[in-house]
C-alpha cells in the first residue's frame, strides 16, 4: 500500500498556543503568589479566601506549564498516513476503511448558556462505538459529545494545528481517493 503520495504526514499543534501556555503559566504562578500575600493586607475579612485563590491561580500556572512541557516531550500531532488517521489527544486510531466521509464542519453550538462557532473537519466513520471502545479514560468526553453533538467521534477542530483546515481537509480527501483506489473499495 505504500505507494507514491501515501507517505506519513504528521501536522503538529499551533506553535503560537504553546508559546501562550509557556508564557502564561509563569504569569499566572506569579499572579497567585500576589493573591495569597494579599491575605494579610488591610480591609481583608477573610485571609483564607484570599489565600485558597491564590493558591488555587498558582496551581493553575503550573498545570499549564506541565501541559506545555509535556506537548514538547511528547508532541501531539495528527497522523495520516496509508493505515488511517490517528490523534493521540483526542480520537486515537481510525483506519481508513472504517471512513465514510470527510467534510469541513461549520455551524453554531451551544456550550452551556453561550453560543459558539466551530469549525473543523468532520470525519463519518461507519461504526462510532467501534472508535469510542478504543478511547480510554477522560479521553472518551471530546469524542463523546462530538458523537452526540455531530454524528461521529472523529472531529479534528480548526483552532489546535499548525496547517489551516482546507489544507488538513484536502490531505484527508487525498488520502482516502488514493485509499480506495488501490483497494478497490
């Protein structure tokens, strides 16, 4: 199967996201360091509040440079090579005789009492909760509600990689024609 054209592409997270992350984390640590010494000040009632979200804004400097930090150690990127499509963050593996279509996703959805636009490839897979008994652990809430949300598991949003999504579609399109052609299917 590994003609000419099907070579392995890995499309990698934004950079611009991780370089955010890298440099918030320490500015959200430092920001919860002023919260909890704000706790002795004048006028405050009650210095364990204050503390408690100081420490609470602290850790979350910290979880995100640990979430940085592990995006380098371990990059996620999305996979298309002549087996399927695989995202270690998000869906897993998705062979490509199990694809039905691919198509650019675009509409209006509601996350909690918000509304908001999301785009993205949408992948139709023939039996989603084949995909979905591969997903592990908290991993299986995103492939979840988009089964729920959108008819199948396998959504690849716009705003996580580095190339634009026609580019990501018009790859996944490629690969699938070329796909079907050498298997006949």
């Amino acid at each position: 199967m590994g003609e000419v054209g099907m070579e392995e592409v890995k499309i990698p997270k934004n950079q611009l996201l991780l370089a955010l992350g890298l440099l918030m984390g320490p500015v959200t640590i430092i920001l919860g360091v002023y919260f909890y010494s704000l706790a002795d000040g004048p006028g405050i009632r009650s210095p364990l509040i204050v503390q408690m979200v100081g420490v609470f804004i602290g850790l979350s400097g910290f979880v995100a440079i640990a979430l940085v930090v592990r995006q380098f150690i371990y990059p996620s990127t999305l996979v298309i090579n002549e087996k399927g499509i695989s995202s270690r963050i998000s869906f897993g593996f998705v062979p490509w005789d199990e694809i039905v279509s691919i198509e650019i996703y675009e509409r209006l959805e509601r996350v909690g009492k918000y509304t908001v636009n999301v785009k993205g490839v949408l992948v139709k897979v023939k039996d989603p909760e084949k995909i979905l008994g591969k997903i592990k652990g908290m991993k299986k809430f995103g492939p979840n509600r988009s089964l729920m949300l959108r008819g199948s598991p396998v959504f690849i949003p716009d705003v996580n990689w580095s190339w634009r999504l026609d580019a990501i579609h018009e790859k996944l399109q490629t690969y699938l024609a070329e796909y079907r052609r050498l298997s006949g299917s």
